[in-house]
C-alpha cells in the first residue's frame, strides 16, 4: 500500500469527522454531580497528576472512588497521568485537586478531544494502515489490491461505533483497539514475543481486551505445539509466559514500590486489580441507581 494522495485524502476525511463529532455536546454535560464519562476522563488526568501512585486506586480523603474512582487498568492511569502532566502546563484550572470538577470550559473540552484524536494519529491509524498492507498481500489481490486497500482503510477508520464512543461519547478505546491490533499485526509477521508485549499493553489499558484473549492464546498454543521438538515447544512456551509475566510485572511495579503508607506491596496490588474486577460492589450497576447518582437524587 503506497502512501500517496488518495490515502492522505482518507486519513483526512477520518480525521475531519472526528474533530465534527467533537464540536457537539457529551453525556453528562452541565448535569452535576457527576457529569458524565467526559467528567470521568477529566477527572482521571485529575488524581493521577495530583495524587501520588499510591493513592489512585485507594479510597482515601483525597481520592473519593465513588466520584468516578479509576476502574481501568494501570496503563490507562499512566496515559491519564502523561496527559494531566500537559494540562497543568496548558490549563492547569483543568487538572486542579476537587476544584476541577465539572469543569466544561472550551479550551478543557478541547484539550481532552485533541488528547483522543492525538491517540489516534499516533497508534490506530498506523496499526490500521499496516494491517490493511498485511492483510491484502497475505490474500494475494494483485488486480485489485490498490483499490481494495484503500476502501478496506477506509472502513475501518470510519467505524461508526468507535467514532461515536471516543470522539462524541468520550472515551480511548481507540488505544485499547490500536494495541490489540499491534500485536495482531507483529503475529501475523513473525514477531511473536512482540505481539504478545502488544496484546498484554492492551489488557493493560482496559479489561475488554480479554475478548480477545482465547484468539490469542488458541493462535500462540498452536504456534508452540508445531514446533518440531519438544525442548522447543516447551522453550517456547517458556517464553511467551515469562513476556507475559514480565510486562504485566513493570506496568504493576510502582503501585508495590510506591504502596500507600496504610499499605503493603501485596494490598496494594490488590487494590489495583479489586478496582478491575470490583465482585464485591457488583460489576453490574442499574440504571434506576445509576441515574439517581447522576443526578443527585435518592430513590
């Protein structure tokens, strides 16, 4: 696939939709006291720019988890983190402890939907454009493979769902796809030690990536099992765990290394993960409650 002026006409149009999809309003906007998953981002850039490691994730005098508490994997807070760091410098009333909240000035709102289409340009696009080349040779459409790339990258950046729920909704599920997508893309290549880094980036960032962990697995297990010997095999084996264990060791690290006073390395990794999968609180919330906290009221 060549990148030439059809190509910088569809990364155009898809970025041109995106920022269209930005200018019109977002759940919760002007509704107190929680103001909707946009607040819930904002919010996020808030505590982990303000709050040492060791409190994002811990219920404390500082950190009220019941207001849009973190609940997305290490990753997310990291990239919240790097994003908060740019708003203190550029709109810091954006990012201020408790007096951010429901903060809705034009010059935040664009911050935060620059910071989206940013994620993007930088990772969803490329991965995108990569796949399209990956895919198509691997299929070998010689006659139409110019044509088929371009429609194929076309479709995909303009994904409907995806456009709606990043760019109007709010969210950066973009990410999440785009590092899935990544370790697909270096699969398909021959990097499997990679492609697996990338899937586990991916899980790091936000919970719905294990959809895709029986793909993953099924395809590494088999790629294990064709080797010819079974010192091979297992070496293999070997070595996708230890790339397993050893990203998802450096993404967990600071919370044991920088654990909160009242904790230790271990409680405080378990806070962590509690936050992911919060069974004690219930994972399913109902709406007739979830409006109520929206909107203040008691039922």
């Amino acid at each position: 696939m060549q990148f030439d002026g059809s190509m910088v006409m569809i990364i155009s149009i898809a970025l041109l939709i995106r920022i269209l999809i930005g200018l019109w309003g977002h759940s919760g906007m002007g509704c107190p006291p929680m103001f909707g998953d946009f607040e819930a981002q904002r919010h996020w850039l808030e505590i982990t720019t303000a709050l040492p490691v060791g409190e994002w994730y811990k219920q404390t005098a500082q950190n009220d988890l019941m207001y849009w508490g973190l609940d997305y994997p290490p990753l997310t807070a990291y990239v919240s983190w790097m994003f908060g760091k740019f708003a203190h410098i550029i709109i810091p009333d954006l990012v201020a402890l408790h007096d951010s909240r429901g903060f809705e000035s034009i010059e935040g709102k664009t911050f935060m939907r620059l910071s989206v289409i940013i994620c993007d340009v930088l990772l969803l696009i490329p991965v995108t454009i990569g796949l399209c080349k990956t895919v198509l040779s691997e299929l070998n459409l010689k006659k139409y493979a110019y044509e088929s790339s371009l429609v194929y990258l076309l479709t995909c950046l303009l994904l409907p769902g995806l456009l709606l729920i990043d760019h109007g909704h709010f969210q950066y599920n973009g990410v999440c796809l785009a590092l899935s997508l990544y370790g697909i893309l270096l699969l398909l290549q021959g990097y499997d030690i990679l492609g697996s880094v990338f899937y586990c980036l991916s899980l790091n960032f936000k919970q719905m990536s294990l959809y895709y962990a029986p793909v993953f697995f099924c395809y590494l297990l088999r790629k294990c099992l064709t080797k010819k010997t079974i010192l091979s095999k297992l070496l293999m084996f070997v070595k996708l765990g230890l790339t397993v264990i050893l990203t998802f060791s450096i993404l967990w690290l600071p919370f044991c290394m920088y654990a909160h006073t009242e904790e230790t390395c271990v409680s405080s990794l378990l806070l962590v993960l509690q936050r992911q999968f919060p069974f004690s609180r219930g994972i399913s919330v109902s709406y007739t409650h979830l409006r109520a906290h929206e909107t203040g009221r008691n039922l």
